[in-house]
C-alpha cells in the first residue's frame, strides 16, 4: 500500500559529490551565474592573503629598521584591496541568492507536482504536518544553503591556500607546525554527519508534527470549544516541544564540543609557533617582519577552524535535507497511467465489477468477491450498516485506490488500461463532505471545467438549484466564500458542489452520502438538484436515508464487505428478514 514518509529516511549516506549530482538538474538553468557566484569567492578568498603579505616589507623597513624611506603607500594598498575584496563579496553574495532562491522555487515546483500526483491512500497514511515538512520545509533547508554552502567552501579553500603560501614564503619550519595542528583540528569533522543523522530524522518528524496540530487546532476549532479541548491540545501540542528540546539537547551534547575542542587546538597551534618562532628570530633564521606576517596569516587562517565547527553542523544539515528531498523525488505514485494507457472517450454499455477484493491495510479485507453489473445510463444505490464499504466501492471506481483482487470494468476494459485523466474526466463525485477552495463562487464551479462558457454556468447554478441564493448577492457568482467555504451553509456548499458536477458534464457520478448531514429543509432542497444531476447519466449513489434511493434501478445492500441482498426496492422489501427490510422498517416504522 501507500508510503509513510515518516518510515522513508534510511537510506545509505551520500558522498558529498553524490549531494551536488542530485542537485544538479535544478542548478544547470542557472549554471552560468551559479559559476559566476562561485567563481567570485577564488579572488575573496584569495586576497585575504595581501593583508598578511604586506606586513612583511612594512614591519621590516619601518619598525625594525626605522628608515626613513617607509612604505606609506602599503595602509593603501591594504585598503584598497579590502574595498575590492568587499564589492565582489557583495556581487557573490548577490549572484548566490539569486540563484539559490531560483532552485529552490523549481524544486519546491516539482515537489509539489509530485504531491498533486500521489493517491488518496498516500495522504491517508502522512500527517499534513510531514507532508508540508518534507515537501517544503526540506527544501527551505537545502536549496538556501546549497550554493551558499559551495561559495563559503571555495572561499575558504582559495583564502586557505593563499594563507598557506604565505606561511611557507616566511618560514617553511614553522608551517610545518601550523599545518599539522591545523589538519589534526579537522579531523573531528569526518565523524559529525553519523553523529547528528538520527537526531535531524527525528526532529524532522516532531517538527511536522508540531505542523499537524496547528492544522488540527485551525480546522476543528469549533470541536476543540464545543468539548473544552483545550487543556488537552496545549498538552499534547506541549509533550511534541519537550520532545522537541530533548532532541535539541542531544544535538547540542553531539555537536557542541567541536567548537571549543578547535579553538583548543587552535591556541596550541599558535603557542607552539610563537615559541618556536621566537627561537628563529633569535638565531637569525627569521626576521620579526616575517614573524609578524607568518602569526598575521595563521591567525587568519586559524580564525575560520575555530568556528567551523558551527558551520559545519549547518552543512550537515543541509546535506541530510537533500537526502530527504531525493527520497521524496525517487517515490513514485502507487497510482498511475500506464506506458500504453488508452483514452476512455465515453460509457456505450456498462460498467462491470468482476470478483472485487479490496484491503486498505494488509490482512483485513474490507470488500470481498463484489461482483455487480451496472448498465450505462442506470442508477445503482448503495445501503448498508456504516463501515461496510459502500464508500470504498464507488472510490475504487475512479481509482482513488486500485482493487487487491478482481477487477473493474467499463465496456469490457479493465479501468487500469486507461489513462487516469480521461477515466476521471468521466466521473464527478459528489462527496458528503466536499471540499471547496478559498476564492469565489465561480472560482468553485469552474473547477469542473475552468473553459465553462457563462451559458453553461448559469445553467449549472440553476439546475443545482442555488439561482435565488445567487441571486441575492451583491456579487453574484463573484462573491467570496471564504476558506473551505467557511461564508456558506451546509445545504449551500453540497449546492455549490452540485453546481460543479454540472459543469463538468460527466457521464458517470458518484453521490457519496451527498444529503446525510442536511436538515429535512435543505435536503429538500438538494435532493431536488441531485434529481437534476442524475439525468441521463450512470449512477452511484450511497444512501443512508432510503427515501432518497427508493427510485433507483437497483439497490445492493453491502454489510461487511459482501453482498448481501440485490434487488429493487419492491422486490427487497417482499423478502421475509432481509436486511433491505430491516432497515426500512427501522427508518419509517
């Protein structure tokens, strides 16, 4: 079945080439001012050597010798150079964000075209807080640094080497020291990613879970009122933080020694150069103007080690985030068209369900050996005790979910032979609780067919029944509903959701419970326009109230995954004990 994202995160490390090279589809648009940015940093990084440099010939000649001739033009220089060093910092600084904020709107584009594509069973098994996490979240936390990451690194490699040149030009002796303490410094660095990777998987988790009950608290707030659920959000949302900070702690006692471990290596790197150096002078191997330029570049070459450490854990993180985006890139729908899937152009016969089996978790089935045979053009109810599966019968029809056995077809066609747009294309589903979106009221009808001419609209609201509401607004159609249709009534948005399905002119529909959670008036009301809808289409409707079903052309009864009753509703009301009878008599008795 579906993926659970929050079981997706184990797999072997990537090198840090491998990080780059799954990038890279993303970078290569922009991979000329991606290299322009990067290419900056070699001349940033290089000039931090001019400072260290230059003080060699003016130490010498002015402090030491005191002549007369001193090099005035050397403060200049050094300013100068740094006024260059800060205008292409800017220009890098500049070009990196540019290109940065470009990969990741293209990532998060292809991120989301992915989630758009995924099944139903998918978002049945993810929370909405891991689904915003990692199709999101993940990729703010890679893409800003990507480049960013690249341009520090190369700025550090090209001012590092510059620094080392410099110490080898003064005093080769003393670089020898200053090179080894540097090296045993980084070593520590191989071991962080293995030691943080857990910790980040984790807090990816609870961070979308934090998510969730955001989600949660905005879209049952009048739940959480109506119960006084309150105290029982804070404290559930409350055990998530502290789980949080645990997590935070963790990260902290992994990482936190790195810091101070290199400023120690760090101060006995420069002790030992300082006293060794000292010696040099002395003994006339060294001059102090090489000394002070030698203790000038290692202190600039050491500043950046000492505090790498923070720095580094930021890459990390950075490097584990694309991780997570290429699993999510490498998942596939469960779901979809195949390679040769042909194009359902229309419903001339029927539409068939051969020896159907279906379980949404491995081990209990929830339909078992449906078999039905429903002619083009009829109406087919559904009745039955709730959670029987009457729901998941018609959503395996537009392959919401694909059957584990049987299979279902429409003119003789198994439904998984046709591309998975034209076979929706047919069927509009009415749903018991249907999700509008933010916008307006012709915002939401369009949706069943954005090309809809202003003819076909005013014949949609009309059939739905919902004119005289629309016609009571000062906007019209263009009135705004507000999110998830939060301005309009109950009886308004399952019209609304009618009006839709009109538009969209489907021979198939699905009425899923379309009038259980009316008031007598408003389902009235919808009834009327459902009766609309049904029209000279093929049917499926779920029904818990039998008024609404008593004129269709065959009503199944579904208790526990089976069949257990099929008839008209004369013919089952005449069986002595059945279930169809039973429910009735229950209803109307």
């Amino acid at each position: 079945m579906s993926i659970s994202l929050k079981a997706v995160g184990n797999v072997p490390v990537m090198e840090f080439s491998a990080h780059y090279k799954k990038m890279w589809p993303y970078v290569k648009p922009y991979w000329v001012r991606a290299i322009i940015a990067v290419a900056l940093s070699i001349p940033i990084g290089a000039l931090d050597a001019v400072i260290a440099l230059s003080l060699k010939p003016y130490m010498d000649i002015v402090l030491v010798d005191k002549s007369a001739q001193s090099p005035a033009f050397i403060p200049l220089v050094i300013v100068l150079f740094t006024i260059f060093q800060g205008g292409l910092n800017y220009m890098a600084t500049y070009m990196n964000a540019w290109v940065g904020m470009k990969i990741t709107q293209d990532v998060k584009r292809e991120l989301y075209k992915k989630l758009l594509a995924f099944e139903p069973g998918f978002f049945d098994k993810n929370d909405s807080g891991i689904i915003i996490q990692r199709f999101s979240g993940d990729v703010d936390a890679a893409c800003t640094g990507l480049l960013d990451n690249v341009r520090t690194f190369a700025s550090r490699i090209f001012s590092s080497i510059s620094l080392i040149g410099v110490l080898i030009y003064n005093s080769w002796q003393l670089s020898i020291i200053a090179i080894i303490v540097l090296a045993l410094a980084l070593l520590p660095l191989a071991y962080v990613r293995r030691l943080i990777k857990n910790v980040v998987t984790e807090q990816v988790k609870e961070g979308g879970t934090i998510l969730t009950k955001y989600n949660e608290t905005y879209s049952g707030n009048k739940t959480v009122a109506s119960y006084n659920l309150q105290k029982r959000m804070y404290d559930k949302y409350d055990s998530t933080l502290k789980r949080l900070f645990k997590l935070g702690i963790k990260m902290v006692q992994k990482t936190a020694w790195l810091t101070p471990m290199m400023h120690i290596m760090v101060s006995i790197g420069v002790g030992a150069v300082i006293g060794f150096g000292s010696y040099l002078i002395v003994n006339g191997t060294i001059t102090s103007g090489s000394f002070v330029s030698f203790i000038t570049a290692l202190i600039m070459l050491y500043n950046p080690v000492k505090n790498i450490g923070k720095s580094f854990n930021a890459v990390q993180v950075s490097f584990l985030a694309i991780e997570r985006i290429s699993e999510v890139l490498d998942l596939e729908p469960e779901i979809k068209s195949l390679p040769n899937a042909v194009e359902l152009k229309k419903i001339k016969k029927n539409i068939k369900f051969e020896n159907v089996d279906f379980e949404y978790d491995a081990g209990a089935p929830v339909l078992k050996n449906i078999s039905l045979d429903v002619k083009a053009g009829t109406t087919m109810a559904f009745v039955g005790n709730s959670g029987g599966g009457k729901s998941t019968i018609v959503s395996l029809l537009p392959r919401f979910y694909d059957v584990c056995g049987g299979r279902i077809l429409i003119d003789g066609t198994d439904i998984r032979e046709f591309d998975i747009n034209s076979l929706r294309d047919k069927i509009a589903v009415v749903f018991q609780d249907n999700f509008l979106f933010g916008g307006t009221l012709r915002d939401n009808i369009l949706l069943g067919k954005p090309d809809a001419t202003e003819k076909e609209i005013e014949t949609a609201v009309k059939m739905a029944c919902l004119d005289d509401f629309v016609a009571d607004l000062e906007k019209g159609l263009d009135t705004e509903i507000g999110e998830r249709g939060a301005l309009l009534s109950g009886g308004q948005r399952q019209r609304l959701s009618i009006a839709r399905a009109f538009v969209k002119n489907a021979p198939i529909v699905i009425l899923d419970e379309a009038t259980s959670a009316l008031d007598n008036k408003s389902e009235a009301v919808v009834q009327k326009a459902i009766e609309n809808l049904m029209k000279d289409r093929t049917v499926f409707v779920i029904a818990h109230r039998l008024s609404t079903v008593q004129n269709a052309d065959r009503i199944v009864v579904i208790n526990d995954g089976q069949i257990v009753e099929s008839g008209t509703h004369k013919e089952l009301l005449e069986l002595e004990n059945g279930a169809y009878r039973t429910l009735y008599n229950a209803q109307f008795k």
